[in-house]
C-alpha cells in the first residue's frame, strides 16, 4: 500500500457490506478501508492486511479483546506484508495479537519500531506479537537512539521473531518498568532468532535490555527462554539484566561478543543456556554476574576463550556504597552444575578492579569491593590442553566458597582452592559439532549439596536429577544431539537467515563512462575489472554494495580524480564495502581519494585497498561522524603528497564511540603526509564495547607530520588494543610518533627511528567519564 498515513487510535473493527470478508477477518487494502475496519472495536475482530507495501503506516492498534476472543492485526500471507518507509506500530489494551508482519526498508518515526502502550497510561496486557520480521530497519543517523521492540504492561509476548541488522544506537528489545502497571510483568521472550547485530563502534548495543538503572530496585519477572542469539555483537552485553527476579533459561549463544549480564539488580536466574564459540575470538564472551542473589546453574560452555568483562565467567568487583547506576558487589551468588569445554581461563574473580587507576578516577568509581558470600560447586573444567589459570583472580576471590568442582587438566598444576577445585582424568564424549560432554568423573565426587541446592532438580536438558545427580551440566552423556543450531526452531516460521553461497561474477570496464554503470549493475560480491590505461574521473563514484575493482593486467590501471573540492572518488554509502587491488589513484590535492557519507550513514561500510599507490589527495580517507566500518585495511599500499592520511576522529563526544573496530596498516608507505597520517580517536571510560583495535606493522613513514598540530605522528588516543610493530620512522618532524595507554593492551615493539621523534607510555590516560 503506497503512501498510507494511517493513525490507528482506536481499534479494530467494522465490517461493510462491501467488505471481502474471509472466514477470519476483514481484508483491507486501501486508507479508507483501514480507517473503517478499526473503528467500534470488539473483541474477537480480526484485521488482515492485504500483501503488498504499507509505506509510511503508523498504526496504534487499541482494543479490549478476551482471552477466549483476543483482537488480531496480521498479514494476508505471512511474510508477504511489508511495512516500510516510516511507520512504527503501537498496541494498548487486553489480549491482542500481531502476527506475520515484515519491518524492511525503513525506520519508526518514534523511539520504538513497536511498543507495547500508546501513552504513558495505555498500555498492553496479556497481548502478543509473533512470526514477524525486524531486518536492518535503522535510523540515518547512527546517534539517534530507537528501540525496535519495547515492552511495557504484564504478562505480554514476543515469540517467534527473526530480529536483525541493528546498527543505530538503543537495545534492539527493551523490558521498562516505568509505572506501576509495569511492575512484575512475566513476560515472556521466547523461541526467537536474535540474527546478526553488528559492531556499533560504541555503547547502547545491547539486544535485550531488562529494565535500566533507575528501575533496578523492581521486581521484572520477565523470562528470556528458548532463543538464538547469533553473531550479537553490538557491545559487552548481549543480555541486560537490570531488573529483580529475571529468568533466562534454554538459550544459544553462538559466536556473539558479549556477555549475558546481571548489569543492575538481583534474583537471577541463568539455567540451561548454551554458550559456543570457536576457540579463536576472544571477544565471546558467557555470564558477567554484578549485584546479589543470581543462580547460575546447569550451563554449557565451549571454546569460549574471553578474558575480563568476555570471560566465561566473569564476577565482578563492586563499589562501596555505589550509585543505582554504576556496579554494586557480588553477593550470594550460587554457581553451580556448570561445564566448561575448552575454555580459557573460565573462572575470573574481581574483574573490572581499577584501584591501580585511582589517580585519575574519582573513588566514586574506584571498584574495590570483593564478591562475598558466593559458591562455585559441582562444575566441570575439562581442558584438551592444560590452563595455567583455570581460575583468574584479579583481586583476591577469598569471598568465594569452592566445592567439588572437577579439572581435567593435562597435568598442568592449578591452585586446588581449599581442595575446592580437583584433578581428574575425564573423557570427552563429542554429541555433536558444539557439544561434547566430559565424561568419567570419580565416584568420590560427590555434589556437594549447599542451602537449597535441593532447588536443582533437572540437568540442562531437563533430566531429572533426583537418585542420579552427578556434577556437571548434564547427568547423561548417552544422548541424541539436540541440534541447538537448527534455525528452524526459532524466529518467523517463512523467513531464513541462510544465504546461499554464489560464485562472483566479473565485469570488465574498458573506459571511464562505463565503471558506474558497471557497479551499478553488480550484484554483492562481483568483481569490476579495470583495463590497463588511464580513466578520467570527474565525479564521485558511489559505492553501495559488497564490491571489488581491480586491474585486470598484472600492471595497475589509473583512475585520475579531477573531482570538485572536499568529494571523494569513492564515496562509501551504507553497506558499501570497497576492496580496491593494483589501482593508481591520482587526485588534484582539494579532493578525497575515499570518504564516508557526511550524513544518512544508515549501515556500516567497509573498506580494503591493496597494492595501490595514492597521491595529490587532501585525505586518503575522511571518515565523517556517524559512520562507522568493522574494518578498514591498507595493505601492501604507497602513499604520497597528501594533506591529511587516514581520519577517524570526529567521534568526539566522549561517549565511547569511535569509527571503526578494526584499523589495519601493513606493509605500506607513507610519504610526505602532512597531517593526520593516522588519526583514530575513542573518548571516555566506556566498557560496552571493544574499544577499537589499532595495528600499524611494517611499514615506513618519511617526511611525514609537518603540519601536525600536536606534534604526534599516530594518534590514536583512547583506542583499547593497540599494536604498532617492525616499522621505520624517517625524518618526521615530531615530537612523539606514539602515545601508549599503558593501562590497557597497547604495544610497540622493534620500531626504527630517525630524526623522528619516539613512541612513549602513559599508565593512566585521564578520560572523560560516560556516565
């Protein structure tokens, strides 16, 4: 439906005669037959959507349906009803469904894609949302902060979702308690697929936040069960618990970097779940515990190899007497009935301890108060290769209670904690691809049997426990695979996340007037092939896909630039991802050579170049605000006579955001780059995120920072992982090549330099506080 403005404001619905009117519901298709169809609402009506797009439809959806006769909105043919352009959908009232709806295309006008309440006073009860779609529906602007799903009321649903692509600011689903009528709620969040949210290159990523600091003294209720959590990766928290008495139970992570958390409040309950990763990235995390009361029991890890805030797991230090929205201690913790497979360093104690920071932080953050009253019983440690530190304490873990936990650690001796923490010879029993079980624990381990431990009556797949128990995620090892990655038993029943791989195509490109054509016309993944010659261009050319141009002939073909001043040759658009190979780009030293939009940076892009050589440009690459790349790599590249180099610093806010996660420099050269040579800027204590990696390898800089204001060749400041190694500084007239934060895992090692300065450490950067 093209151009609908629709305002639903009171709900569903009148029949005419002239209606087509199914054995369900009312058809509608037009304005005027949706405006009618919500008008004297009843319970047990039934509005259908015709197929097609619904273009800019803000619908409020209001009605006092029964239990026995609920009031529905829902598509004609699921998946077949697009809502796009801006609309948004909000519901108030009792027992009203929403079903089969596809949100592409698009952005809400308001804060939420949907809500659960059309006012602060309307909201929704016992009312439900399912087997829809939320793909990559996304503000312009990254900083603009929406939430996709937000629930108020009690006791509402959201089941059966594919829910994908979040790139702007806010948690993909929020729980809020604001209000009387949304305290203890028990909803309920199950069998969706959380598909893949990108790195936002700063906080508020989350995909499920419960409640917020200023409502973490409430009670939520609220039960995450059953879903798939793939390739979540927006920041630190995957899952946000900050409410009282949540429950997340019989969920997959899967290579998602983050952590479940209990970020503020008390009384959770972490059963059940799966955690998977591939043994390589550190970044995937398990369970972060903050706050009292929280039961951690029957989980599974694998090859999770996080460290910190992404352990395993991660117990975290408090602050004395600390404010709602900061870290209050670990206290009356049970970790129990756990198994970890391949997992470094599973356990860590007193994680985010900063009292060695103590001369830059106000003692308002000082982390200093040490988990008490919390056990660790009855898991299972198993190692393919022995962990020097099973257990990391940061700050001592003398809080902490262990017993009967088993290792199997290859003979690599560990602190036996009190005898809390046991050698043992086990076996692996591989179940499937992700799970393999230890097998062979000592018939003298018995579980140890702490206040309410009775509680635990089931293993992770809910076999009993009674007359059989055993320590460890699972009583059985004899057990059929329980296919936890089959994508079928989550999210909409008609949409998949699984694309098909297909071979590149290659297009080749004779002359200039033909190359945008030419991209235009490719499809994600395709190969521009570039003649040998010259190609004179005189406007940017947009690049809005997955693309590679390259010379087709062993030489390099060259693109001259004779754009107007402050535009780029390759200007990157949403979702553009460049890969430039064997080119010559000569500019006319006013314009860019790469750049980002200035604005209406909607997705991320991407960009690699390779064996190019770059001249007479004013930047070799202007990042803008707002935008932001997963990666950005210069390999095996000349660069020359440019005004600025790489820009990646007007994220200035201080609010922890910054451009890109990944910056690669290797094998390059630089040469008479005035300024901003490399320029990659982070501000503020943020811990939600990465924090940006930086990595400078084997390559030379000459002549190079003459008109650097701060006298710093590479600046990169507050960027977390830091690695400038085996490179050659020249005749560089500045006072430092490098500022290090010793603080965190910033490194430079076997680096030459003449007449250029040196690259020196502080401990403590003094950094603006977030919060």
């Amino acid at each position: 439906m093209n151009k609908l403005f629709c305002l639903l404001t009171v709900v569903v619905l009148c029949f005419s005669c002239d209606k087509k009117v199914d054995n369900t519901g009312v058809l509608v298709k037009t304005n005027d037959e949706l405006y009618e169809a919500i008008k004297n609402v009843k319970a047990g009506d039934d509005i259908i959507l015709a197929n097609g797009v619904w273009e800019n439809v803000e619908i409020k959806l209001i009605g006092e349906g029964t239990e026995e006769a609920p009031i529905s909105l829902r598509a004609e043919t699921p998946g077949q009803v697009f809502i796009e352009g801006v609309s948004n959908l909000e519901i108030a009232g009792n027992y009203l469904i929403v079903e089969g709806l596809y949100f592409r295309n698009g952005y809400t006008p308001t804060e939420n894609v949907i809500a659960f309440r059309t006012s602060e006073e309307e909201v929704a009860n016992y009312s439900r949302v399912t087997n829809c779609v939320i793909l990559d529906y996304n503000q312009k602007e990254r900083d603009k902060d929406d939430l996709w799903i937000q629930l108020y009321g009690k006791h509402n649903q959201v089941d059966h979702c594919y829910i994908a692509g979040k790139t702007n600011g806010g948690p993909t689903l929020r729980v809020d308690l604001k209000g009387n009528q949304s305290i203890r709620n028990f909803h309920q969040i199950v069998n969706n697929h959380f598909g893949p949210r990108p790195r936002k290159g700063g906080a508020r990523g989350e995909s499920i936040q419960l409640g917020s600091s200023f409502t973490s003294m409430s009670p939520s209720n609220t039960t995450i069960a059953n879903n798939l959590f793939e390739e979540c990766n927006g920041e630190v928290e995957i899952i946000s618990s900050k409410t009282n008495f949540n429950e997340i139970r019989n969920n997959v992570f899967y290579k998602s970097e983050g952590s479940v958390v209990t970020r503020h409040g008390n009384y959770a309950v972490i059963d059940g779940n799966y955690f998977i990763g591939d043994g390589k990235n550190k970044n995937y995390g398990g369970i972060r515990l903050v706050n009292t009361g929280h039961w951690v029991v029957n989980n599974y890890f694998y090859n999770i190899i996080g460290e910190n805030f992404r352990s395993p797991l991660a117990v975290m230090n408090g602050i004395p007497k600390s404010p709602l929205n900061r870290y209050n201690q670990v206290t009356d913790v049970v970790v129990a009935y756990n198994t970890y497979v391949d997992c470094k360093s599973p356990w860590q104690f007193g994680v985010g301890t900063n009292i060695a920071q103590s001369d830059v932080l106000p003692k308002s953050e000082i982390r200093s108060a040490r988990p008490i009253r919390t056990v660790v019983a009855n898991n299972i440690i198993y190692n393919t290769k022995g962990d020097l530190l099973p257990v990391v304490e940061h700050d001592k873990a003398d809080g902490v209670l262990f017993k009967s936990n088993v290792i199997n650690n290859k003979n690599v001796k560990f602190k036996d904690y009190k005898g809390g923490l046991q050698n043992a010879k086990l076996e692996l029993k591989k179940v499937s691809e992700n799970i393999s079980i230890p097998v062979g624990v000592p018939s003298e381990i018995t579980p140890y049997v702490g206040f309410e431990f009775n509680t635990i009556t089931k293993d992770l797949l809910g076999n009993s426990r009674v007359g059989k128990n055993t320590i460890g995620a699972f009583v059985n090892a004899d057990m059929p695979d329980p296919n936890i990655l089959d994508k079928s038993k989550y999210g909409a029943s008609w949409y998949s996340n699984v694309i098909e791989a297909k071979e590149a195509n290659t297009f080749a490109v004779a002359n200039a007037e033909e190359l945008q054509s030419k991209i235009n016309g490719a499809q994600n993944g395709d190969i521009i092939a570039l003649d040998s010659g010259v190609f004179q261009i005189s406007k940017s050319i947009e690049i809005n896909k997955s693309i590679t141009i390259q010379s087709k002939e062993k030489g390099k073909s060259q693109i001259i630039f004779s754009g107007e001043e402050n535009t780029p040759l390759f200007a990157l658009n949403p979702k553009g991802l460049l890969t430039l190979k064997d080119v010559v780009l000569v500019g006319n030293n006013t314009n860019y050579a790469f750049a980002s939009l200035k604005e209406n940076m909607s997705n991320h892009f991407g960009l690699t170049v390779s064996g190019c050589d770059i001249s007479e440009f004013n930047y070799i690459l202007k990042v803008y605000k707002q935008s932001f790349a997963e990666r950005i790599t210069f390999e095996n590249s000349n660069f020359s006579n440019c005004e600025n180099g790489i820009e990646l610093s007007e994220e200035i806010n201080d609010k922890g955001d910054y451009n890109t996660e990944y910056l690669t420099v290797e094998n390059c050269t630089f040469n008479a780059i005035k300024q901003n040579v490399i320029d990659y800027y982070r501000g503020g204590y943020d811990e939600s995120t990465i924090g940006g990696n930086l990595l400078v390898s084997n390559s030379t800089f000459t002549n190079c920072g003459a008109k650097e204001k701060n006298g710093m060749l590479l600046n990169h400041r507050g960027i977390v992982y830091v690695n400038i190694n085996n490179n050659t500084f020249t005749n560089n007239p500045v006072e430092l090549v490098s500022m290090l934060w010793g603080a965190k895992e910033n490194y430079a090692a076997d680096n030459t330099f003449n007449n250029s300065g040196s690259i020196k450490s502080e401990e403590n950067l003094k950094m603006k506080l977030m919060y």
